[in-house]
C-alpha cells in the first residue's frame, strides 16, 4: 500500500517511525510519503493561509497550494483522497479495515481555522474525523489514522491473531487479560485461565467480553446481545 500525506508539519510525522510501525516502514510493508504544502505555494512568501471572506476568527488554508499539492502527488486520482476534519465521518474499527484494503490513500492535514470549501469540493473524496473535539491540525488524526490501518497490512503485526481477538474485532470489547505473576499484590488471576481448559478459557472470555461492553460501552451493543 502506498500513503501519501499532504501537510504543512512533515516532520510531524517522526512519531511514526517508532514501534512497530516504524519497524513495518523499514521493512518497505507499505510506502509513507510526506509532502509539504508550503513546496506548492505560488506565493512569494510561500503564503498557505489568509482571511476569511465574510470575516470571522484566524485564517483559513488558500486553495492554491493545496490543490496543486494534491494534484501533483495523484495526477490521476487513483488514491482514495482523506481530508482529515472534525466536521467527518468518525473513524471506526470497521472503516479502518476497509481502508486497509485500498491500495492509495492520500490524507490531507488542515491547519488554522480549516481550508477553502473549494479544495474539498474539487479534489477530496472524503472528510475524517478521530473524534468530536477539536486538534490544531489534521496531523495527529492523520498519524491514528495511519497506525491503526498499518496494523491490517500482511506482516505489520507478529501474529494475525492479535487483530482478530482485540476490541472492537467482534463488535465487542476486548476481555481482560493477565500475565506473570499469577498472584500480583495479593490479587489472584482467575482460576480458569490458569487451568489449561481451552473451551471454559473461550466461555469465560465471551462472557467477560458481554459484561465489559454492557458496562463501559452499551452502545456497541445496540440491543443485540451476542
Ligand atoms: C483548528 S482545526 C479547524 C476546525 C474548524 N474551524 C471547525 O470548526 O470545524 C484545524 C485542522 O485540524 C484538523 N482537525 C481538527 N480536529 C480534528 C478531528 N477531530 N479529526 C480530524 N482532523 C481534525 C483538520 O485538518 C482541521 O482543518
């Protein structure tokens, strides 16, 4: 898979080359190109935002040097176009899969007050959000973005398992889970996982999985009890 990222902050994404998803990135797993808008800008001062019309608080990114980015970096739009904004649809486990199957994605980062309407008319595909509040720019958005899809690429994790069985997979929460010491300040792990019964370990996850999203995320549910 290749990803391209428009943005104003490429060194933003230094976070990305730590961890597994560093490791997936040296090891040619998919291709992460970052592109600074600025290198686009026809102004002479490399200018990328200005006032708003109608007036209004900060500034907003000029079309310009956006759309020529964009266009510069996937001439004949084959990548699936991201525009991260908290104004998006917000971004899921089940999207996440999805776009992990594409084989381009470009994410373009917002800064200031927004961008022009015009760049996301003429050259967007979609608008993403990560959650509903507000960041400075889309680079953060972009990097959750491009972590969690990283992880369905073939050979990113070690077992392809770890994304079968974790929350949101099912539709569920993931169960707890324990490790050494079995006993731990006092604290015991449960019994069952200890007493090497595969189906009671399967029935007493499923179980715990049921409870915990009753709990802490009902809404997964949506009134249908698995
Ligand atoms: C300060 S925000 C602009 C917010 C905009 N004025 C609004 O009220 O919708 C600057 C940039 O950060 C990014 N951004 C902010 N919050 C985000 C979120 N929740 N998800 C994805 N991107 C976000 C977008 O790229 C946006 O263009």
């Amino acid at each position: 898979m290749k990803i391209d990222v428009a943005t104003l902050f490429p060194e933003a994404f230094d976070g990305l080359k730590v961890g597994v998803v560093g490791k997936a990135l040296a090891k040619g797993l998919f291709e992460l190109r970052l592109h600074n808008i600025r290198d686009y800008s026809a102004d002479k001062h490399r200018r990328c935002d200005d006032y708003p019309f109608g007036g209004g608080a900060g500034m907003l990114m000029t079309p310009q040097p956006l759309h020529d980015c964009i266009n510069a970096i996937d001439p004949a739009h084959r990548a699936r176009r991201i525009y991260l904004s908290p104004k998006g649809k917000t971004l899921t486990q089940r999207r996440v899969v999805e776009l992990a199957g594409e084989e381009a994605l470009l994410f373009v980062c917002g800064a200031y007050e927004g961008v022009d309407q015009r760049v996301i008319d003429l050259d967007i595909d979609e608008e993403m959000s990560i959650g509903d509040y507000v960041l400075t720019g889309g680079e953060i958005a972009a990097m959750a973005a491009i972590n969690a899809i990283s992880r369905y690429i073939p050979g990113v994790l070690g077992s392809e398992q770890s994304t079968d069985e974790e929350s949101f997979s099912d539709g569920l929460l993931e169960y707890p889970q324990y490790t050494r010491p079995a006993v731990f300040n006092g604290v015991a792990v449960p019994d069952v996982l200890l007493s090497g019964n595969h189906a009671e370990v399967d029935k007493w996850r499923r179980a715990r999985q049921l409870e915990l999203t009753r709990k802490l995320r009902p809404d997964l549910l949506k009134g249908e009890d698995k």
